[in-house]
C-alpha cells in the first residue's frame, strides 16, 4: 500500500485533526508526568491573578481609607510657629472667611471649620477629659460622618446656639450603657446638653484630626458662649470633581492669604499627595510581585523543555517510524508543540481557577463579619487573560526546543535508535 505524501499546506485541517489526536494520546499515556510538568505552570498563573488581585484590593482599601476622611478635600489651619512675630486674634479664620470661600470662589460644593476646645465629661459622677468640638453647617457632609442613632444638627440648632450634642459610639455606650442616648441630659464642664445623635467617622483618623473616639459635637456659635473665642482652628473646602481639587487649593490658600495681615502664614493642603503616594505604591507593589508569578512561570517552562528533551529522547523510534510512512517534518514540530500548549495551557486553567476561587470564598466569609461590611475583594478579568496567554506562550516558547530537535530528527537513525 502506497500511503500518498500530501503538501502541508494542502492538508492542514488534517495535519491538525491528527496532530490535536496524536498529542492528547501521548498526553494520556503520561498523566502523572503531565500533572507534574504542569505543576508550575499552575503555580505561575494562579500568582499572576492573585497578584492582581492583592493589588487591586489594597489599592482599593488605601484610596477608601484616605477617601473616607473626605472626597475631593482640601483643609487650612493658622500655622502657630512660634517665631518672634505672634499671631494675633485678627489673623484667625472665622465664618467669615469659610463664607467668602463659598462666595469667591468657584467648582466648590460645600465648606465647613471646626475649634475644638478641652472639656471635662461628668458621667455617674466622675470626670472624664473629652474634647468638645463646634462645627459649621455642612461638615458632617464634608467629613462624611455616619450618624448611627438620631440627627444631625439642623438649620435652627445652628442660628439658636441651641444646647445639643452628638456623642461618638464610644462616649454614648459608656454615658448610657443600657439605655437610649437620645434625648438624654449631659453635663460638659458647667455646661448642660441634650443628645440628639450619636455618630462615628466613615474611616478611623486615630486621633490625627479632631475626631476623637472622646469627642462631643456642638453647633459652632456655643464656643464663644464658654471660652469666648470666636474663630476655627481648622476649615474644610470640597471641591465639586477630583481634577479641580490642586487649582482650588492654590486658590484658597491666596484667597485666606488676602484677608489676613501680610505677616500671618496659613497651611492649606489637600490629600492628593496621599491618594498619589497610595497609587504608587500599589503600583510598585503590582510590578514586583507580577516579577515573582514571572520568574515563577519561566521556572514552570524550563521544567516543561527539561522533560520534553527527555520525552523526545525516548520516543526517537516512534518518530522515526512516522517520518518513515510519510509524516512531514512539520506535522512533528505541530506534534510536540501541541502537547507543549496542552500543557501550559491546562495548567492555566486551573491555576486560574484556583485564583479566582480564593477570592470568591474570602467573600463570602467577609460578607458574613459585619465589621467588614461593604469589603470586596475584586478579580480583574485582564489578569485572567493576562495569565492564560503568557502561560501558554510560556509553554510554546519553551516547547520549541525540543520540538525543533524531536523534527530535525533523520528517519534511518531514528529507527536504528534502541
């Protein structure tokens, strides 16, 4: 029988079909030395995503902590430097100045200051150091405080100075521990006040502002009734978009800058820098372990060249029998190669299952801790893909050599070979 030599260019769904069937053969004949070679490719892929996806979730968690001070903000204080020339009373920032902010200037959509004085908390007869903080209309929106139980103060507790309060979370358990706070009479020092809400911070400061886990709000105009002074240690500007956020603080700083003495220096910042230095680091961290998934990969395809070598090396007789009957030398290359993709590619996909199924069940463990409400964990389909495709290009690449040599391979000393 004369087994007709066809062109490969002429054959190729063939050449293909018989090459895809030749390859899944062999695969099968060798399960526990495929299982082992695609072990690193497994590993490699599976890296890739998780690395994406650590990056994502911790550049996500910074960017929401710094956010969850406030978006789009830009705060100023009275820089008290302690040089020769003191500051004087009119060198202060008052309403009036948050005011002419609004005013002046524009892509603003809400302003606010704070002063926050010392204050003794009398509870069950004891004293406790809190800190009694006056706010302007428009900071628990700035600030993007929660409120847990009751309200905020309205436009009438503002313009009245009218004797209310809110108490952090951790005050109201400790003032009224089994009891509803609201609507509850409190004494600060000498002073009385009736609880209307309880609030805490969307992000923890830890101290760093004037949130305190022992702070008490109060409407702004009772400062000047107990310590007489009429001005804001620190103001608030919220700009309408993130872009607009570096103009509008050049502008407010020489806006605050104008209104005062020429002596007085006022520090008016944004937290841009911040999100920045978020951004990068995230994104060094990104860089540097998608090195460690890439290293790992390419350890994966020198094992899968290794024992491709020594597979081409004991199939030698086999492929010298089918160069003998007439197969092309390209259909060995497209033999040898296949099994190379047969083997980085299931390696990817279940590398890539196994990463993306952490996640999914770190998910659902999260959503059933109520402390971590509203926390995901994101898989970037790009890393997906991303891992499928240099897996497999990993595998070709590293799959050429042997499959270049199992080719090259001459038919009479291919079947003398024992």
């Amino acid at each position: 029988m004369v087994i007709p030599i066809t062109p490969a260019s002429k054959a190729t769904p063939i050449l293909w079909a018989e090459t895809w069937s030749l390859a899944l053969q062999e695969l099968r004949g060798n399960k526990v030395r495929a299982m082992l070679t695609m072990l690193g490719v497994i590993i490699g892929s599976a890296c890739i995503v998780l690395v994406v996806t650590v990056a994502l979730a911790g550049k996500r968690y910074i960017v929401g902590q710094i956010e969850g001070v406030g978006v789009n903000l830009i705060y100023g204080e009275l820089v008290h430097s302690g040089d020769a020339q003191r500051t004087t009373l009119a060198d202060e920032i008052t309403v009036a100045d948050i005011a002419a902010i609004k005013a002046a200037l524009p892509h603003i959509a809400q302003v606010a200051g704070t002063h926050d004085t010392p204050m003794t908390f009398v509870v069950n007869g004891s004293s406790r150091p809190v800190s009694l903080v006056g706010v302007t209309d428009g900071f628990q929106e700035i600030r993007r405080l929660i409120i847990v139980r009751g309200r905020y103060f309205d436009e009438d507790d503002m313009m009245a100075h009218s004797k209310v309060c809110l108490l952090t979370r951790e005050l109201a358990d400790l003032a009224f521990p089994n009891e509803e706070p609201l609507g509850k009479d409190i004494r600060l020092g000498d002073l009385h006040f009736t609880v209307i809400g309880v609030f805490h911070e969307r992000t923890a400061t830890f101290g760093q502002t004037e949130i305190t886990q022992n702070s008490v709000l109060v409407p702004i105009g009772l400062i000047k009734s107990y310590t007489g002074e009429d001005f804001l240690r620190t103001f608030y500007v919220q700009a309408d978009r993130p872009e607009d956020v570096p103009e509008l603080t050049s502008e407010v700083a020489q806006l605050v800058s104008s209104r005062h003495r020429a002596g007085a220096e006022y520090r008016v910042q944004n937290l841009g820098s911040l999100l920045d230095s978020a951004r990068r680091i995230s994104l060094a961290l990104t860089v540097i372990l998608i090195v460690i998934a890439t290293i790992a990969l390419t350890i994966s395809g020198i094992g899968i060249m290794n024992i491709m070598l020594v597979t081409v090396t004991e199939r030698t007789r086999e492929i010298g029998i089918r160069k003998a009957i007439g197969a092309p030398r390209v259909a060995i290359l497209y033999q040898f190669l296949m099994e190379a993709l047969l083997i980085s590619g299931t390696g990817a996909l279940l590398g890539i299952a196994i990463a993306v199924a952490i996640p999914a069940v770190l998910n659902i463990v999260i959503s059933l801790v109520p402390e971590l409400a509203g926390v995901h964990i994101p898989v970037s389909w790009v890393s997906v893909v991303l891992a499928f495709l240099v897996s497999c290009s990993t595998g070709l690449l590293f799959g050429y050599l042997p499959a270049n040599r199992a080719a090259r391979l001459q038919p009479t000393e291919s079947l003398r070979y024992e």
